[in-house]
C-alpha cells in the first residue's frame, strides 16, 4: 500500500487514500444447469468490457473539506473587572480560553494555532511570554511564540488530546480617551489534522475449494485512521471470463440483515465502539449491476494496478464523494470491520470441481477504496468595552461644508484662476 499526496481542485491539503485488493485463485468452475445462464452472462460483461470504459466509480457529491471526527475549538474571549468597566489609566485582565475537542482520533497528529489581539488603546502592560499560557492537562511547551504587547502568535505541535488553553494577561487602557471610545480584544484558534497514513487491511479471505460454485468470505479492517468510504469494486481478476457472479437469484449486495439479501450481503461494524454501521452505510451506497470501470485510485497506485492488469471489473457499490476535496458522506473509523460475501460460479468445470481446460486460472477479487484528507478547523471569538461616558452624537451640520460665499455662488461649479470660465473675484 501506498501513501499518495495530491492537489486536488480547491483544496490544496494533502491527500492519502488506501485501497485493498484481494484475490483468491481457483481451479474449479460450474455445474453443468446453470452452464447456459452463466454464459450469457459472461458474454455481456466481455462486450462491455471491450468498449471505452466510462468512470462509474464513485457517485460525485460537493463537500466541504472534513472529517467524520474531526477535531473542533471553541474560543471564549474575556475581561476583568467588567463592573465597572476599565476606564482610561485602569489595569484590567484580559483572558482568552480555547477549548479542544475530538483531538485523540488515532493515526492522526494536531498542530493547534492560537493567536489573541489586544486592542491599540489597551495593550497589554508587558510582551507575553509562554508562562502567559497554561493548559489542562498540561501540554507540551508551545514550539513557537511570537509576541508584541499587541497581538500574540503561539503554536503547539503534536497535541494529542483533549483540553483547554488559557491565556492571560494585564492591559492597561491608554490615557486620556474619548468618551465612549471602544476597547476591542480579539482571539482565533486554527487546527491542522494530519493523518499519518490510512490503509485498509486484509484479515481474511475464504473461498469453496473442490467446488464448482459457493460463497467468497472478505473480511477488512480500516487500520491505524479513520477515512471516507468511495467505492468497492469486484473483478474477474483473471478476465478470462471463467469467474462470474452466480446467477440464482439476485447478485445484488445487501445488508447482511435484509430480508431481501440472497448470498451476497456486506456487514460494517465500527473500530470505536463495536457499533454496527451496515444500515448507515448502505443507505448511502448506489449498487451497479455492471459496472467494467477501473477502480478511480487504482491508476495512482502502480502495485494495486499490476495486481488488476487484465480484470474485468463485474460490478460494485459507491458511495457519494468530492474528488476536490478528499470527502465523502460515508464515513468509517479505525478498526471498522468490513465482511462482504460473494456467490461465485466458476466456468469450465467438472463434477468434483475439476477444470475442463487445465489452464485458466479462477481468481476473483475485490477491491475497497477509501480517502481522506489532511483538514483545517478555526474559532474565533472578540471582547469589547467601551471607555465611561458618551460619544458626542454626529449631525448634519457636522458633515457640510460651510463658505461664505453666497448660495448663489456655492452651487455654481468654481474654476482655477485664469482657466477659460473662472469668475473674477468679488
């Protein structure tokens, strides 16, 4: 597997996207009733699979850059005392709380941003430094700081969990001052997620040996982060046309519940709580019955499209994604379990499961893509106060200019002395 990283569109973050192709080989194929119907089937798929391939991968959707655990913070900026309020020449406490959430998603690291502004009429009484900063739990020391007794930048690399930021520190309001002059403090939080790397692992795969048709088992797991589902595709790894989905009964995947569900059924249990997924997963997913189109990753990845040179890709399920921003709707955390079960007849077989030609090879294969990318989450929060007294209100006298000359006189248009048009002076 192999980590990717792309500009894509608008959203210019890197991306990481994991597929995994499994594939079992088998040298068995079809009892001799079902030969006739399988057959045409297979002369479909080879038709289609002859013509220009449209892309029938994903089903494409518009969606803000996320994730489906996404890190958040929220910012609460304050002062002290408040009554009564500071006044010019007054010492008050200017504070600035960030609260961080959602920070312990595994696979991933969070580089927390912080920066607060203090007014020009109220700075503060002394540049800050990083013992102005105090967390719960503690946090390790912030990596920079960059501060005037304005405005204040501090990073923190690495945060991991959950906790709270606290920033304080003394203003002092400029003297004198207007009357009811404001008094603006400021503070913005930026979150940068990153995952280390996303991959879906293969934890088993079971087929029907000795036999001419039966049930493919998969069994996958969503390993070290969380991502969004795309797509899940199946081949006929081989393309000889010798593997086809068994044709009694529907061939379409359902949950592995559903009344309706044949042999061919998928199950989606949860890596965080054991929680089953299927139902939330399947009611956004769109099944094709044919579908000959190349997996949409598999190009990027030349070990996955080696293993899939000459498929024919049967059918599949997708889910809504934006390929400009790495984001879908289907999203699975790590260690979600995914099993699919697949009915499979094989072609040019003999009782006992014997291959009638001796040399095509039976593989069929499956192939789940997810994706996600790094991703950005900002608060913001302000503080304002206004100096004792009022503001003298504005009036109309105070926005017109005002001549002496006569009226008859200022409306008319003036010209430079000496230009064609000038009036002479009175």
């Amino acid at each position: 597997m192999r980590r990717i990283a792309m500009s894509r569109g608008r959203y210019t973050r890197p991306g990481i996207f994991r597929r995994c192709g499994i594939w079992l080989r088998q040298r068995t194929t079809l009892p001799t009733r079902t030969l006739a119907t399988a057959l045409a089937l297979v002369f479909l798929a080879a038709t289609l699979g002859g013509t220009a391939r449209e892309a029938q991968g994903y089903i494409p959707g518009t969606f803000p850059p996320s994730a489906g655990t996404a890190a958040t913070v929220t910012v609460d900026v304050s002062h002290t005392p408040t009554s009564p309020e500071p006044k010019p020449g007054d010492t008050y406490q200017y504070k600035a709380t960030f609260t961080l959430a959602n920070m312990a998603e595994v696979g991933t690291t969070n580089e927390v941003v912080l920066t607060i502004n203090a007014d020009g009429n109220a700075p503060w009484t002394a540049v800050p430094t990083a013992a102005n900063f105090t967390s719960t739990p503690a946090y390790p020391a912030p990596t920079t700081l960059s501060c005037t007794t304005t405005t204040c930048t501090v990073t923190y690399a690495n945060i991991k969990t959950d906790g709270v930021i606290t920033f304080t520190q003394n203003a002092k309001v400029a003297s004198p001052l207007p009357n009811g002059t404001p008094i603006l403090g400021t503070a913005t939080a930026k979150i940068d997620t990153k995952v280390l790397s996303i991959k879906l692992e293969p934890v088993s795969k079971t087929d029907f040996p000795g036999q001419c048709a039966g049930t493919y088992t998969f069994v996958q797991k969503v390993g070290t982060a969380g991502a969004w589902l795309v797509d899940m595709k199946f081949a006929d790894v081989a393309g000889q046309g010798k593997v086809i989905l068994t044709p009694d009964g529907s061939t379409q995947i359902r949950a592995w519940n559903d009344p309706l569900a044949e042999g061919d059924t998928i199950k989606v249990i949860s890596g965080t709580d054991g929680s089953d997924l299927t139902s939330a997963v399947m009611a956004n997913a769109t099944y094709r019955t044919t579908d000959p189109s190349s997996p949409f990753f598999i190009g990027s990845d030349p070990t996955t499209q080696s293993q899939f040179t000459s498929a024919d890709w049967l059918d599949s399920l997708n889910w809504p994604y934006d390929t400009t921003t790495w984001t879908g709707n289907t999203w699975l955390p790590a260690g979600t379990v995914i099993t699919v079960e697949r009915e499979v007849t094989y072609l040019g077989c003999l009782p006992g499961g014997v291959t009638g030609d001796g040399t095509i090879n039976r593989e069929f294969g499956i192939n789940t893509e997810i994706a996600r990318a790094n991703t950005s989450t900002a608060g913001f929060d302000y503080d304002v106060f206004s100096t004792p007294g009022t503001q003298a209100p504005l009036t109309c006298a105070d926005r017109l200019a005002v001549s002496s000359t006569p009226a008859r006189r200022a409306i008319r248009p003036r010209s430079p002395p000496g230009s064609p048009g000038a009036q002479p002076a009175q």
